[in-house]
C-alpha cells in the first residue's frame, strides 16, 4: 500500500468534505470549488503535508484565503484519520500532522514487501530509448541500461499498483542525450569487454535524466569514499546489513512487527527516515509516469542521508534499550528500500 498516497487522499477528502460545511462562513452554497492538491512541504515547519486549496479557492468562494482556511477548519474531523493536527498558516495554507498510527502503518507495509532481484524485459514496442545525435558506443551503453532500469521501474509499479502499469505510459520513445566516459581526464573505450568498467557504479550515474548529457568521471565512480554518490549509497546499505547481522550472531534479531512497540519511533530522526520511506513508491510512479528515471539515484542519495542522520542517533547496539527493537526494525525496513532502489538500477550486489 502506498502510504503517501493514502493520507493524501485521507486530506484530500477532509477539504472536500469540509468545503460542504462553509455556510457559516457566507459563502454560499453551489460553489465550484477547485480539485484539491496536496504536496509534500520543502520546510518541516510547514507540517508533513500542506494545500494550497484556499489560495485557489478564494476567488471563486468570494472571501480571503486565510478567511477561508479558518472556515475549513472549523469542520475538519480528524477522528479515525492518519493525522493529529491540521493548521491554517501564512496566507491561507493548511498543514497537516501525520499521527503515530500512519508511522506505523507504514513501517509495517514497507517492511513486508518483497525486492526486485530481477531484469524484467519491456514489451516489444512499448518504449524506446533512442539516442539523441550519433550512436556512440557510450550512448548505446547508456540506452541499455536506461531500458533495463525502466522496466523494472515498470515491475515494481506493477508491485505498487496491483497490475501492469501501461496506464503509466503515455509516450512510446525516449531521446536519450549523449554521454561521455572519462578517466583521468581522457575518453575510455567503451567497444571492450564490460567487465573492464565499474558497471555498477555506471549503472548508477547514467540514469540520470535521460534528455540530460552525462559526462561521467570513472576516477570518481570507483573512489570508495563520501565523494561518490554511488559510494554513499552503497556503503549505507551495506553499514546497516553489517550491524543487523552482527547483532543477529549475538542472538538479537529484527522482531515482527507485532512484536514490536512501534510508538517508540518518536524521534525526529526516525520519523524523517520513516516520511522518506514512503516517498519510495511516489517516486518510483513518477518516474515511470515521466520516464526520468534520474529521479531514483536521487532518492536513494537522500535516503542514505536520511538513514546516516538516523543511525548517528540510534544506537542499535544498546540492546537492554526498549526502543531498540523498533529501531531494528526501522533500519532493516530502510536497508531494504535501499536495496530495492538499487536492484531497480540493476545494482544486486
């Protein structure tokens, strides 16, 4: 279940709900009130998710449109909902809180799906990715592996979403624009054998939006340190898998969610991992929805960040500390997702 989505679509339906309630604020009744958009704000002070309906709204409802976010107020119920606060703010935005139920819900939906380990074909005419100019070796690489990463964005769409995606698809042809390989400076050959360059790491870099030209340092790609993304990425994974099998050779083990007090991640730390989790299948839709398949090595760059942020914090190997189970758990779930994001790559390893 994408957990984002549903408590978009939760707000999305209070607004509504609450736009047939405004009598008490004058405006009167058979107002075509906008479709309602909720986003995910840039500043946590903004709350987890914020509209801008009544900015939108004002002009059609004939009042102000933080008048008009004060009278939605007044006749949202968040009873039995996955928030605990809503706010008007500023010139009339609404900022929802996500409750200790959603936090929940969704570590235990993330935690229980399955991973991607495999190259999934494409449907013969479906999509095409087509260079841009002429046909360089380095271009032809970069198409075949943008093909293979894109269908298996498609596979876990149809994971996300319960069937194969076609509706996803609107477009039949990628222009992919040229890359350039270099090391030390100078242009590699890349009519050789694969195995003589990091493909991994190329796999990583050259999925970057595809309209975009991609020069590609192979000195950077294969350093093993906090200047290479796909490093960062890697080792962050790897980091977390070290820890939890380390733990599992002392007999402590990543509980089940029903064995586990997941109302102790209340950190600030843990509950930004948890938010970023759920933005796995938002972003896996939209870059299938688009074909920037740039959009997952971006991710995965800010979730390891997030889980850096999150594991400088948690201490897992305290394990007389009451809320290390849950805390287990949380880093096995983003453990996970980051070796889904990379085996969508094509990274198994």
């Amino acid at each position: 279940m994408n957990m984002m989505q549903a408590a978009r679509k939760q707000a999305i339906d209070l607004i509504s709900r609450a736009c047939e309630n405004t009598a008490d604020a004058g405006i009167p009744p058979g107002v075509a009130w906008p479709e309602p958009t909720v986003e995910i704000p840039s500043l946590p002070a903004w709350g987890d998710l914020t509209t801008p309906f009544c900015l939108a709204a004002a002009r059609r409802s004939g009042i102000p449109p933080r008048s008009l976010a004060d009278a939605l107020l007044r006749h949202i119920d968040l009873k039995d909902t996955y928030f605990t606060t809503v706010q008007a703010a500023g010139s009339g935005y609404l900022n929802f809180r996500l409750s200790d139920r959603w936090y929940a819900d969704t570590l235990i939906a993330l935690s229980s799906r399955g991973l991607i380990h495999r190259a999934v074909p494409l449907p013969d005419g479906m999509v095409s990715f087509v260079p841009v100019g002429a046909d360089t070796p380095e271009t032809l690489l970069r198409c075949r592996l943008l093909s293979r990463t894109f269908a298996n964005l498609l596979a876990r769409c149809d994971e996300i979403e319960n069937g194969w995606p076609n509706h996803y698809v609107d477009f039949s042809e990628v222009a992919v624009a040229p890359c350039l390989l270099l090391y030390n400076g100078r242009s590699v050959d890349v009519s050789g054998p694969p195995r003589s360059l990091p493909m991994d790491a190329l796999r990583f870099f050259l999925c970057a939006d595809p309209a975009a030209s991609v020069t590609v340092e192979l000195d950077l790609a294969m350093r093993e340190d906090g200047a290479n993304p796909y490093y960062c990425v890697r080792y962050t994974r790897d980091r977390i898998g070290a820890v939890l099998h380390g733990l599992a050779r002392r007999g402590f083990f990543v509980p089940s969610a029903s064995d586990t007090d997941l109302s102790a991640l209340s950190g600030g730390a843990e509950r930004a991992l948890i938010r970023h989790l759920a933005r796995f299948d938002d972003t896996v839709l939209q870059a299938a929805r688009t074909g920037h398949t740039g959009m997952l090595p971006d991710y995965l760059l800010q979730l390891a960040d997030a889980v850096r942020a999150f594991y400088e914090k948690a201490r897992l190997r305290n394990v007389d500390d009451p809320v290390v189970p849950a805390r287990l758990m949380l880093a096995d779930t983003a453990r996970r997702i980051l070796c889904d994001g990379l085996s969508i790559l094509g990274i198994i390893a």
